[in-house]
C-alpha cells in the first residue's frame, strides 16, 4: 500500500502523527510524463503524473489526481482537492463521482500528443492533459490467452525476464486511462459527439447520448414518405433516401472507401483490438514522424508573431491565428474542436469575424443617423425605418412596397397602462386583441409584479372579459385542481415508489438541478433558499410533505448538483404535470421551459403550473416522442426559407443543411439557450401574443438566418461549418432588431401569399376569357413586360397547407 498524504492545499502541512482511516489512501495507476501546457510556448509545459487513487474508508472513494513534478520533489506526496491555480502547479484530485465527463482527442496529426479535458459536474473544467508517450510509454498486459501471439510490439519489449509473464505492448497514454476508469466507473461514449465520454451518466443522459435524436436526413426521409415525394418534392433526385446498400462489411472501417496510403495505414482492423496490431504501430509511426513537422511549423509560427513588429497586427488577427501568440497550449485542438479541417474551421472563424465587423459598422451607422438633425416629416420617418436596421425582402420577384416594422419596446406597457385598461369591476376596457397587439408592439416592463399580471392573460390562464369576482371564482377552481392532480402522487406511497413513477422522479429531479442555477431562487443553498417564500408553517409544513422525498437518494444519483427548497418545488410542479398529462409525461427540455415561469412568479405553485400547463399546449409537438412535430416545423421553415431566400435555400442545399439541424434548439424550447435570461422573457411574452401567428418563432429564426445570411454565403460551404457557426450565435443575438426584422419577414410573406392568390385568381380570369374567344391570338406571341414575367414567377410557386397556416393566429 502507497500511503498518501491529503491536504486541502497545496503546502498545508498534514498533522504529526495523524492518520486515520480517512487519511489512507492506495495508489492504483499512475502515469508519468503527462503534462499541462499553460502557454502556446513548450519551455512552459509543465510535467506531472496523472494517478488513481483509492481513498480508503467504509464507503471507499475513487480520486482522479495529477500532481507536477516539481510539487512531488519538494514534498511528500500530496493530493490537492481543486486546481490550486498557480502557474507552476495547476495540481488537482476529484472525486470520479464528481468527474461530469471528458473530452479526449487522441494523436493526430495537428495534435501529436493527444489530449484530455476533465469538465466536472459543478461547471468547472480542469487544466488539459497532455500525454507524451514519446518520453514515457505507456503499457498494457497481454491476457494470457493472447500471450502466444506472433504479433510483436514496437518498439519490441526487453527479451529478458521469465518466459511465463504477458508481455507489455504500447497503447496511448489517455486511451490507457480511459481503459483503468472504466474498472471503477462508467464510461460511456456519446454517440453525439464521438469525443465526449460521460462519467457515471445518469438515466436521462445515457438516453440522450446513446440514440441520435434528430438524423441529418430526416427531413429527407419525411419528403420521401409524404404523397407527393415523385412530383413535387423540393429535394433533388440525386438527395433523396435511398435504400442501404448490401455490403455492410466496410462499415467498420472509416477509412475503406478511401484509397491513399495515407488512409490505408490509419486504419484499424475491426477484428483487432483498438492501439494493437501492426496497423495501430505503424498509425502510431506514421503520427510520431509527422510530429516533427508539427512541432516545426508551430515554432516558426510563434517565431514571427512574436516578434516585436508585428505586434501592431496581432490584435487585428483572427482567433485562431492570434492564439499561437497568447493561447493555452492548444494552438491545433481549436481545429479538432470543431469536428473540421483546419480551412474548413478558419473559414468559420473569418465569418465570426467578419459579422463582428458589420456589427460595429452597423452600429456606427446607427449613431450617426441618430445624430442628425430631423429636416422634414420625410426625413423623420427614413431615420425611424434606419434605425431598426434595413430589412429588405430577399425574394425580389414581387414588386411590392416594403413593409415597416411596428414594434417600439422604447415604450413598454407600464403598471398606469395596464391598469387604466379596466374598469372599477375588473373588467376589461379594451378588446383582447387591442391588448395583444399593444404587448407586441411594447413589450412589458420588466417587472416580476406586472408580468404576474400579465402573464395569465397572454396564456390563456385567465379569461379576458370577465370581472373581478368571476375571475377570482375560476382561479380558485383551478387551485383545488392542481392540488387534486397533486395528491394522486403525493402522499401516496403506493404511487409515488411505484417503479415509473421513481423513473419520473429521477429524470425531472437531475433535470431540475442542471436548470438555471445562476438564478437566485435555484442557487441558493437549501438552508437559505427558504427566505424567499411565506414564513406561514402551514405553508411550510405543505411543502415538507415532498420537498425531502422528490429526489432520488443521493447514492442513487451520484454527485449532482445540490437542491433546495425551489428546485424540490419546481420538480414537483413538473412531476405533478407528469400526473396532468399522462399520455406525454415529462419529458426532456421541459424544466427550460417551466424555469423562467417559477422565477416570474416567484415560486407560487398553483400559478407557475397552469401557466406551465398552457405553454405547453402550444409546445406539446415539440416533445413527441417520434419527433414529428419538430420535423413538420423544420419542413415548414424549409418552405418558408425556399419561397423568402432561394438564393439561401439553394446554398444550403449544397451544403446539405436543408435538414436545418442547426435551428432544432432555437425552435425545440424556444430560443430559451440563445439568448439572456431576461431577454428570453420578453421574447416569450411577444410569442405568447400570437398577434400575426402561432408559429411567430419560426419567423424569428429565419429573422437569425437572414442576420447572417451573407456570412453564410460567403464563407461556410460545409454543413458542419454552418452548424458550428450558428450554435456560436449564442447569447450574441439582439433581440429587438431581431424581432423587427422577424415582424417584416412575416409582413412579407403575407404580401407574398396575397400577391400571388391574387395573380392566380387573374389568370384563371383571363383563362376563361380566352376560352370566350374574348382575347386576340396575337396577344399570345407578344413579349412579355418585367410585371408579366414577376407574375409567371409568383404564379410557379406552391404554398403548402403548412406555409399558409403560418398566417393564422394561434387563439
């Protein structure tokens, strides 16, 4: 037995003569030689030992640890809980349990070493590891059945020593680890990312990274399926499914349809174990001698950017060349990060900066016209159409005039609004409509007292024209309701321990603890989070009737983030939800969306559900199981993309992106990721209006895509490049010229529909007149004027039942 000093830090000297059973610790692996490079300049790497400990007690815990070199010759060995963040440390040990998941790059040829990245539970990620294995090898024993095999390592292991012991072979040090975790933990590779390994994954995540939840072609095979697949479909003969092909036995082989020499020594035998073989060495030969070219390239590089003249140019470069300057250590992973070839991934870097260019152009140009002085009522309203942005119609057959935007959220709905909108009974004042039309066009202001207002109109939880007294008499309705759903389950043992029931428990509580912590209801601990709700103890006693049961045992769920009183109320809204609607349950995604309605109204139960309940109706499609109602609005917002912007449409045809992965998160919850906490309230509450449509969010998305249409266009020819761009929009995206520009896209198309209803109306007119023999046949040769040939255009275009169902409201 290794024994093993613990200390909190780096330093802390251990107590004379202390050691009890927790102190005692067993060493099971270690690896030497692993490093971590705190710059892009190798004199700075700084190498350690990466090891797994056993922490001996009753419950024994498993610690991943890597300690510098330099720390083990200066003390006796130590463990250090977190990264103590000194530029010659950056030591840690963790807990498996605490380990969320990894990211591994093996070698490759930007990347010679191969890499690790650890992202813990809690957020954090810990310094990356990199395994030299040309300076300390690592080795993997044979299994006796495998001993008396003729394939030999290389380099060959040493001759001597009795002939009985399995001899050693070579395998790279982070597949090594990865093979020494999986005996004291579960690894499991996510089929969305092959790079990404889970750490004791629970339920909800090994459902999610072990099926792929929304294939690249689906949308095809939707078309292919669908009555008019052989005639009208938009998707060309050479894209559309076809059958599998027969000869499945390459499928093993990544590499078998390529016939260079290169691809051919990568490959790997499938019948052969991954890192042995002569394949696997002579990948591994291949990849060491192309490390010398690698490490070359990367110092000239360094070599001139460091320079002292250009240091006037290195703030103006791109990321990913500025990083060879400043950056981590990294300087080629950025590629492999990506998924992507180095051109393929500088090309979607040159995007980003291209947009962040035109951005700052934009709002130049924006100050500046709000600089000038107002000459004339013309004037005025050029400024004002300025300064949302300029929103022109891409699909210019049409010669309409363009639409303007109404939205003003410079003047939100105020208190002194709301109020003066009813009489002294409660009664409204004003139509319902008047009253969404004025909450799109404003917004609210942001207050948690006027949206608790608010908000139970614009779902649906309370009738508009009713008074007081009838409003009040159809809540109370709807709270002893909740509170008869509620105890189906709750305080029903023979329900709440049944095994689906437990299942529903543990998917919504692992949910609800990675939900908008940063929140104040949901970060605070649980001794603490309790100051925000009532201090009645009947409330209190209420609520400790599920709030120390919701959750699964701790041993059952692993190291998750910890609870409170909130996420235990949240769960139980979700789980009573479950209990409401049976035939979806709960599915996830949900507690995104069940989130912000909690904080608005400040963790009142009865309110949050049934506003919970009413969203829901609308986002119900979202969330099938078979996932038809998020393909149907993909397929929609492809129709809609093709009649709006063919040019876009065609484009992302060659790139193969007309399945629209990249927008499935902004429809699926709802932007809820895309943009800050605050903003997706008032984007929701705008949505929730159904003033033009029910599927406003599908013009909000193309309102993004047409943002960066020119970016798109000009720099991103691949679909993963696209995909990477456009998860990267990511809280980068304004809301309200997003909004404005989403309102003239819907005013657009309606223009559109309208337009060519009409003209196809004149001609079925003017077919009846010729059939009269009331038109002259030299008519018929005559050329065609610029309006005629905008007609025969508008005419060609076919609008689905699901593109004209766009222009109808949702109430």
């Amino acid at each position: 037995m290794v024994e093993i000093k613990h200390s909190e830090a780096a330093g802390a000297p251990a107590e004379p003569g202390h050691h009890d059973e927790e102190d005692r610790h067993r060493l099971l692996y270690s690896k030497s030689k692993v490093y971590v490079q705190p710059t892009a300049y190798a004199r700075d790497n700084i190498p350690g030992f990466v090891a797994l400990v056993k922490r001996e007690a009753t419950n024994p815990t498993y610690l991943l640890a890597w300690i510098p070199e330099t720390l083990l010759n200066e003390k006796d060995v130590v463990l250090i809980d977190m990264p103590f963040q000194r530029p010659e440390s950056y030591a840690f040990s963790v807990p498996l349990t605490s380990i969320y998941s990894l990211i591994v790059h093996p070698p490759s040829l930007s990347s010679w070493y191969g890499s690790i990245a650890i992202n813990l539970i809690n957020g954090d990620t810990l310094p990356t590891l990199h395994f030299h294995d040309d300076e300390s090898h690592s080795f993997t024993l044979q299994s006796p059945h495998s001993s008396k095999s003729s394939v030999t390592a290389y380099p060959p292991p040493p001759t001597e020593g009795p002939s009985h012991v399995p001899k050693p072979i070579n395998s790279w040090g982070g597949e090594d680890l990865l093979s020494r975790l999986r005996q004291y933990a579960h690894v499991l590779r996510s089929t969305l990312q092959p790079t990404l390994f889970l750490i004791d994954p629970s339920r909800a995540d090994i459902e999610v990274h072990s099926t792929q939840l929304f294939a690249d072609d689906a949308v095809d095979d939707i078309l292919a399926q669908s009555s008019y697949a052989n005639s009208h479909s938009p998707i060309p003969a050479h894209r559309r499914p076809r059958p599998l092909s027969s000869a499945s036995n390459n499928n093993n082989n990544p590499y078998s349809q390529r016939s260079s020499v290169l691809h051919k020594s990568l490959a790997s035998p499938p019948s052969s174990p991954s890192g042995s073989g002569p394949s696997s060495q002579a990948r591994m030969a291949l990849l060491q001698s192309f490390s010398n070219i690698t490490r070359a390239t990367r110092h000239a590089a360094q070599n001139i950017l460091s320079h002292p003249l250009a240091k006037p140019i290195v703030p103006h470069l791109p990321d990913p060349v500025r990083s060879l300057v400043n950056a981590n250590g990294e300087w080629g992973s950025w590629v492999e990060k990506g998924g992507m070839g180095e051109f393929e991934s500088a090309r979607v870097y040159l995007a980003r900066w291209a947009r962040i260019v035109a951005e700052e152009g934009e709002r130049a140009r924006r100050m500046e016209a709000q600089a000038l002085p107002v000459l004339s009522n013309e004037s005025k309203l050029e400024e004002e159409n300025g300064s949302l942005g300029v929103f022109e119609l891409l699909h210019s057959t049409a010669n309409l005039p363009p639409p303007k935007a109404t939205r003003d959220p410079t003047h939100p709905v105020t208190d002194a609004m709301w109020e003066g909108w009813f009489g002294e009974d409660g009664r409204p004042k004003i139509g319902v409509e008047e009253m969404r039309r004025e909450v799109f066009r404003r917004g609210i202001v942001p207050k948690p007292s006027l949206r608790q207002k608010i908000w139970p109109f614009l779902l649906g939880v309370h009738e508009w024209d009713l008074t007081s007294d009838e409003r009040d008499k159809a809540w109370n309705e709807k709270e002893r309701q909740y509170y008869a759903i509620k105890d189906e389950w709750c305080g029903v043992p023979e329900v709440f321990d049944r095994q689906d029931t437990i299942e529903e428990r543990h998917r919504i509580d692992v949910d609800c603890r990675r939900t908008d912590r940063t929140q104040p209801l949901f970060a605070a601990p649980a001794e603490l989070a309790t100051t925000d709700l009532d201090d009645e103890s009947n409330e209190k006693a209420a609520h400790k009737r599920y709030s120390s049961v919701i959750s699964p045992n701790m041993v059952e769920i692993g190291a998750q983030s910890p609870s409170n009183e909130h996420v235990d109320r949240m769960a139980a809204i979700l789980l009573t939800y479950n209990f409401f609607e049976k035939e979806l349950g709960y599915v996830q995604g949900m507690s995104d969306l069940c989130a912000p309605l909690y904080v608005v109204f400040a963790g009142n139960e009865e309110m949050t559900f049934w506003c919970f309940v009413q969203f829901m109706h609308q986002m119900k499609k979202n969330f099938l199981r078979d996932q038809s109602g998020m393909k149907q609005q993909l397929l929609t917002l492809q129709q809609l993309i093709e009649v709006m912007d063919p040019e876009l449409f065609r484009h992302l045809e060659k790139t193969d992106g007309l399945n629209l992965f990249f927008c499935f998160r902004w429809v699926l919850i709802a932007f809820k990721r895309e943009f800050p906490f605050d903003d997706v309230l008032r984007l929701w509450e705008v949505l929730w209006t159904d003033y033009y449509s029910g599927e406003f969010v599908l013009f909000v998305a193309l309102a993004v895509l047409e943002s960066h249409r020119d970016m798109i266009l000009r720099y991103l020819v691949e679909f993963d490049e696209i995909l990477k761009y456009c998860n990267e929009l990511s809280m980068t995206i304004e809301l309200d010229s997003t909004l404005a520009q989403a309102e003239v896209l819907f005013l657009s198309f309606a223009q559109i529909v309208a337009d060519i209803d009409r003209r196809k109306a004149e001609e079925g007119l003017s077919t009846a007149w010729s059939s009269n023999g009331l038109r002259h046949r030299g008519a018929l040769n005559a050329p065609l004027s610029a309006e005629d040939r905008s007609a025969q255009t508008l005419s060609r275009i076919q609008l689905s039942d699901d593109l004209r169902a766009l222009l109808k409201t949702g109430h």
